[in-house]
C-alpha cells in the first residue's frame, strides 16, 4: 500500500472517531453518514434532557419532570431505531471503525433503558414525594410518605448501577482517541448519578425504621466542640438522648462529656493498633473516644459510656458541630436561645466555638447555655417548617465534609450506612486511587482550635514499578489566637506551656497497603509514633503552633501497590475550612 493512501486511511478513521464522539454527547464533527447523524443528533437531545430532568427532580417538580420524561424517551426511542439500521449495525465488524461503532450502540442501549426504567423511577418518586411533605409537622416526620418512596427509589439505583456497570465495561483499547476520551467521560457521569441515586435509595430504606416506624428507637446525639480539635471534628461536648417512635421525635435526657466522668479502665476491648497510638484513654475518657478518626469505634465507646453511666442502652449515635449547625439555619432561620445569644446562620459558629467562653463567666453557666441551645435548635428542626430546598442543601454539604455522622447498633442498618459519608470510617482498600488521611487532635487541653487556620498540599511523586507512588504531604497550622486576653475556659490546662500555644497531634493514615517514611517539622527531622489505624500504617508527631505563628510538617508517604490514580485526602473537620491543594503528575502505569 502506498504512503498516500495509508495516510488517507488514517484520516479516515480519525474523522470518523471524531463523528462517533458527537455521538457520545461530546460533539466536535459533523459524522459523516446519515445514520450517524440521526444517532448523535437524537443522543444529544435525550442527554440535555436527561439533565433537565434530574434538576426538575431534585427541585421537586414532578409536573415538568414527567413532560420532559416523555420527550426524553422520544429521542432515545429514535436514537435506538437508527443505530439499529444493518447498515450502522454492519460496521462493527469493520477494521478501525468497528469498536467505535459498537461503543455508540452500547451507549445507546443504556440511554433507552434509563428512560425506561431509571429515570421514570426517580420521576414517579418526585411525583410521591414532594419536598415540602418531607418536612415535620407538629413534631411528627413523615416516614410513612418515604417509606411508600423506597421500592421506587430502590428501582432507581439498580437502574442506574447497570447503566453504570455496562458503560465501564466498554474496552477503550481500539477506540480512537475521542471517542476513548467521551466513554470515559459518560463513566464519570453514570458513576455520579449511580451514587446519588444509591444515596437517595438507601435514605428510603434506613430513615423510616431508624425513625420508630417499626418500633420505637433510642439515639445519643453527640455535638462536636470543634474549639478542642479531636479526629472525627471536636471534643465531645453537650449531649442528648431522643427517642423517636412513629417519627414523633422527642429529648429524654441530655447532659456532658464531662458530666460522664472518666473511668477507671477502658469499657470494651480496644484494638491493640488502636491502644498503641491513642492509650487507654481512647476507652476511659468520654471526651478522647474520637481520638480515633474511625467514628464506629467512638460511637461505640460513648453509647456504652452513657449505658454504665445512665443504665439506658441506645439503638445508635449520630454526631455533628456547629459548622454543620450553620448550614441548616438558613433554612430554619435564627433559633432564640434562652439565657444567651441567638443563634444566626453567619454568627452560630463564632458564638458556640468563642463568644460564649469570652463573655459567659463560669463552666456551669456555659454548660447551662450549651444545653439550652440544644433543646432551641431540637425544638426548631422538629416544630418549625423550613425551607425544604435550604435544608436538603444543607445536610448534603453537612454530610460530605463529614460533619454529620450516624452509626447504627443493628448490623444491617450499619451495613448500610458503611459505604457513605455518614459512616465517618476509612474503607479497607482504597482502588485505583490512594486515600490519605490527615487529622488533628488536641494535645493542649484547651479551646484553642477556634483559633487553628489549616492547610495542606499533597504531592505525587515518582512512580514505583508495581505501581506505588511516592507522596509527599504538607501541612502548616497557623494561628489567629491573641497573644493574652484569652480566659481560661480557652486556655484551659496549657499542657503546652504556653497558654496560648496549641499543641496539636497529627496523625497521617498512609493509604492501604501503604506506608509513612519520614517527616520533617520546620525542615528539621523529626521523630514520629508509629502504628496502624483502621489496617492501615499511621504515623503521629506533635506541633506546638504558637499565637500568631504557625508551623510546618512535611510527610514522606508510598501509596500501596496499583494505585494509579491521583491521591485522595481526608481530613478533619475543623471551625475554619482546610486550604488543599493537589500537585498530582500523570497516572502511574503500571509495569506488565
């Protein structure tokens, strides 16, 4: 074959991958048959109208959710008669273009099944549950009207986990570049909106039961005192016990970390690995259960805390802080607290972590305001009619930046909540891409976490053989604490000295079958605990930030064999955001 006409070949077939990218929702080409055509062009508009449709089901607008449904089902019912043509059909069989042309049909495939099955599920589910029922009313929930949701929603995420599953196993090897690129992008999407209707789907099934639909239910609310940094968020503070049958929702004790008081040796087993980074403190000390990141574990430790303490066995825990706090006022408005100040979406945070030790004189009046917020804000979550979009919102965010954890006694519900945000536990492999985490725990003894400002930066390095990866963390705390002024409900114990400099531990949980090399703090070597969390290697070193200063650690890290991808970081929540950045090469590949 001659030079000119191997050429023309190649441009061929690049023109006709760029077609068939058009015909997997990425246009860049007009393609160059008219069955081609008729395939993008009607994949394309059943796309957009894809979107429309999950934006008018999440904002709970069934009416134009089941006209834009019957469109969508228009174009993927003619996208599918014209990628049924024999000759379209016919070309999978040809050289260079063949796999393209079958990658289009199975795309197709799975648009005309979501529209038959998916996707009218979700919009029956708007149709049955408009958002404004799902709002209390005269301090009932209504887990009736979502328990008459589940089945649908579960039809919804078995649609959309086979779309999901059929779209990732399209080979890209033999794709044309583009059309490589546009099936990796529909995986990206089918991934998402696999997770969010899983999420939704589980919500159904768990919500009604946990909330007293089968029976009544017992539950510890822990709220976090982020002002005392601990793993999963803050120092356990103020607590309460609610019991909810029938979804009548109601307080029937409440009291402190404190109030708990300390026992004399660790009420259930703890994990060696565990004892050896933390102590027995981690199982003795109601306020150090989450010295730990792995929320089951401090849930566990607090429920039989209180059950030793108060004799009353409780069917779960839930945790959350005033930052998560912050995002559901807008939708309930301010909370009027009595004894103190009102609770305001902008100010929530500044007032719980700080006002109130500058300007409320002793412990127990302190506690006395912690407990009356508690009772206002239960009080507006189950009696007011918030704003059903706002709130939604709200616990979504609350819930990715794991400020909003649940964990559940009965070992199928927990099964259930294992795998999401709500769950607060690192998963025990991590897949292509490594999974770090980062978290602080006060050593201090004291409220100065208001105060901490964090960053970080992670950084993939060199590449191994067997696919590890060399990482490198960086992590500053700096601190906006003043200099003197500060009471001492802030300073509190001042383990570090100083009684405004925060002594902080940090624990790096290297990624699985990973490991921790070395570490630095302010560019000098220094030494680190070492031990395991979670099965993964885990590494603590202290940093004595100063107020108005701030100090540096830098972390050697290897990621664990095959993971490819670029790193992932967990972190603790804290009063003020993490700044995180990612300076992450091109995917390891692999040596075959």
């Amino acid at each position: 074959m001659s030079r000119r006409r191997r050429w023309r070949l190649v441009r061929r077939r690049a023109l006709i991958g760029a077609g068939l990218t058009v015909a997997l929702l990425a246009p860049c080409a007009v393609w160059a048959g008219m069955r081609g055509r008729s395939v993008q062009t009607h994949l394309v508009a059943a796309a957009r109208l894809a979107q429309t449709l999950r934006q008018q089901v999440a904002a709970g607008e069934p009416a134009a959710a089941a006209a834009t449904l019957t469109r969508l089902r228009a174009e993927t019912d003619l996208a599918q008669d014209s990628a049924a043509d024999p000759l379209w059909r016919a070309g999978t069989a040809l050289p260079g273009v063949g796999d393209d042309i079958a990658a289009v049909n199975t795309v197709v495939a799975v648009l005309v099944e979501l529209a038959a099955e998916g996707l009218p599920a979700l919009a029956r589910a708007a149709e049955g549950v408009n958002l404004t029922d799902l709002a209390p009313r005269a301090g009932v929930l209504p887990v009736g009207v979502i328990g008459e949701a589940a089945p649908t929603l579960d039809a919804a995420e078995r649609s959309f986990a086979r779309a999901s599953t059929r779209v990732a196993a399209i080979p890209l090897d033999g794709l044309t570049a583009p059309v490589a690129a546009a099936v990796v992008k529909l995986r990206a999407e089918l991934a998402a909106a696999a997770s969010q209707t899983a999420t939704v789907a589980r919500a159904g099934r768990l919500i009604p039961a946990m909330l007293g639909a089968d029976g009544p239910r017992v539950y510890l609310l822990m709220f976090q005192n982020l002002a005392e940094v601990r793993a999963t968020g803050g120092m356990p503070g103020a607590f309460a016990v609610v019991r909810a049958d029938r979804g009548r929702v109601r307080v029937i004790d409440q009291g402190s970390a404190a109030g708990l008081r300390p026992f004399p040796s660790p009420v259930l087993a703890l994990d060696p690995a565990r004892r050896a980074l933390y102590s027995d403190r981690l199982g003795a000390f109601p306020a150090d259960v989450n010295l730990t990141p792995d929320f089951p574990t401090a849930a566990r430790l607090f429920a039989e805390m209180y059950r030793r303490r108060s004799g009353r066995t409780v069917d779960g825990v839930l945790a959350t802080d005033p930052v998560a706090l912050s995002y559901l006022l807008p939708a309930l408005g301010p909370v009027p607290v009595a004894g103190g100040p009102t609770l305001t979406a902008g100010d929530v945070v500044r007032t719980l972590l700080s006002r109130v030790y500058l300007t409320i004189g002793s412990t127990q009046e302190q506690d006395r305001y912690f407990a009356a917020a508690t009772r206002a804000v239960f009080q507006a979550l189950t009696q007011r009619r918030p704003q059903p979009r706002a709130l939604v919102d709200g616990l979504a965010r609350a819930t990715r930046e794991r400020r909003l954890l649940v964990w559940s006694a009965r070992p199928a519900e927990q099964r259930e909540l294992a795998t999401t945000d709500l769950a607060g536990q690192l998963p025990v492999v991590d897949g292509p891409r490594p999974l770090l985490g980062l978290y602080l725990n006060d050593g201090s003894g004291a409220k100065l976490g208001y105060y901490l400002r964090p960053a970080a930066t992670v950084t993939a390095g060199r590449c191994w053989a067997d696919g590890r990866r060399e990482l490198t963390v960086r992590v500053q705390l700096s601190s906006v604490a003043p200099r003197s002024g500060l009471p001492r409900a802030v300073t509190g114990l001042a383990l570090a000295g100083d009684p405004t400099t925060a002594r902080t531990l940090l624990v790096l949980v290297a990624p699985a079958r990973g490991g921790v090399v070395s570490a630095t703090v302010d560019g000098r070597p220094t030494p680190l605990g070492a031990g395991r969390e979670s099965g993964r290697p885990a590494a603590v070193l202290t940093l004595d930030v100063p107020a108005g200063g701030a100090r540096v650690a830098q972390i050697a890290v290897v990621s664990g064999p095959g993971a490819t991808g670029a790193p992932r970081l967990w972190t603790t929540p804290m009063a003020t955001p993490w700044k995180v950045l990612h300076r992450s090469a091109e995917s390891c590949t692999p040596a075959t």
